[in-house]
C-alpha cells in the first residue's frame, strides 16, 4: 500500500498536539456530537482484483481542494472494501438520492456480499461502480492516503463526474431524510457570493 506524506510539519504538528492531550471525549458521546452535523450519504466503489464491485455506505466525504479537484473519504481500517479501493487505486463516489435509503442501509449491512444485487451500475474507468439514480457521482484516482485513527483518510483526485440532480439522502441523528429541494429556478442556483437583495437593505 502506497502511503505518500502529508506535509511533515503540518501533519506532525497537528497529530502531536492532539495526542499529547491527557484526555480524550468517550467515543458515544463524540458519536453523539457528530451525529448532530447533517450530511449527505455516499456509496464508495471500487472493484477487487477480479473485477468483483465492493463498495460502502459513507458520509464522511467532503471536498478538499479545486485544483487540483480533490476529495476525501476516511474508510475504517475494518472495511472490507478498503484493501480492494487501495489495490484499484482509483475509487467512485456515488451521492445518493431521497429515494435511496434501502440502498443506503444494504451497503452498511456488515459482511454483506450481495450489495450489488438488482442494483443497476456501470464500471467507470479510473473509479469504480456508478450506480444508477446517483444524484451526482465522480470518479476518482487515489492521490494520497492518511492512516488517521482507526480510519484511512483516502484522497482521490476526481478524473470525472456528473451531477443529474434530485432530492438528496441526508443523514441526521441516526436517521436517513429525504431533503426535498424547491423547484429549480431558471438561472443558476448559486453562482458566487450571496448579494442581499435590495429589500433585505
Ligand atoms: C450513514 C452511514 C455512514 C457511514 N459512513 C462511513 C464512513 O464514512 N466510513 C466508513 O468506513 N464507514 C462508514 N459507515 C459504515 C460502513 O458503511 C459499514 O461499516 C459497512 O458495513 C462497511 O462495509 P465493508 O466492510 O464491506 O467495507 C457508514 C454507515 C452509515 C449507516
């Protein structure tokens, strides 16, 4: 496995000063914590050396720099998908709709072996399985890895993608939600920093 360095003053720095702490927040209650902050809900993919799809239900995705295009994803070290992403080199992140929470719950079930079953998907060069009614998935190239805790933090370099659009899966205290967005307007959604309107003035 192939760990490239993080910047070493950085990284050592940042790890040393959290480690020498002398007390650490019990994990339920940091899960506690955590589970207060909404997220969305992705599928990682990847195929094994057989070309057999893996993948997991995760939401600890978030974007990491523009350019160039990057994202993370921190897989546990128990995953059974991680030693097939790493070996790929290259993984998908496929970001789930509001319909989508079976499929959210078959790709956390442990030991599952048949996630992929009537799940329709299409392996996409230099990531991994796309699922179909993803409302937005790229592809990704394994850029860097971090052994961070019990978990990988895995950087991938986004070589493709697509946004189709749809409601989005938002995970929150526990639960799966189905975030229903307004219409589309005509124009852009957001298209740079938010202007207060004249009548907020
Ligand atoms: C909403 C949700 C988000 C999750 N996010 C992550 C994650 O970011 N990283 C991770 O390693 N596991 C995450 N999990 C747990 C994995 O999906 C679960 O342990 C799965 O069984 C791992 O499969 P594998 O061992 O076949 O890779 C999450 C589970 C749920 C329900």
């Amino acid at each position: 496995m192939s760990r490239e360095p993080s910047i070493p003053a950085m990284g050592g720095a940042v790890s040393g000063r959290g480690g020498s702490l002398p007390a650490v927040v019990e994990a339920s209650r940091f899960r506690r914590i955590m589970g207060h902050y909404p997220t969305g809900v992705t599928v990682v993919t990847a195929v094994d050396r057989d070309g057999t799809p893996v993948g997991l239900t995760a939401n600890s995705v978030t974007s990491v720099s523009l350019d160039p295009p990057l994202v993370l994803v921190c897989v546990s070290e128990k995953s059974s998908s991680l030693s097939a992403i790493l070996a790929n080199g290259a993984f998908a992140v496929n970001i789930l709709g509001a319909g989508a929470a079976a499929t959210a719950v078959r790709f956390a079930e442990e030991k599952r072996t048949d996630r992929f079953h009537d799940v329709p998907f299409t392996v996409r060069e230099g990531g991994g399985p796309v699922l179909e009614g993803a409302v937005a998935w790229m592809t990704c190239g394994l850029y860097r890895t971090f052994e961070a805790g019990d978990h990988v933090i895995l950087v991938g370099k986004v070589n493709d993608g697509e946004a189709a659009g749809g409601d989005p899966l938002v995970f929150f205290l526990g639960q799966y939600e189905a975030l229903t967005v307004a219409a589309e307007p005509a124009g852009p959604r957001h298209s740079g920093p938010v202007q207060a309107s004249s009548e907020d003035q």
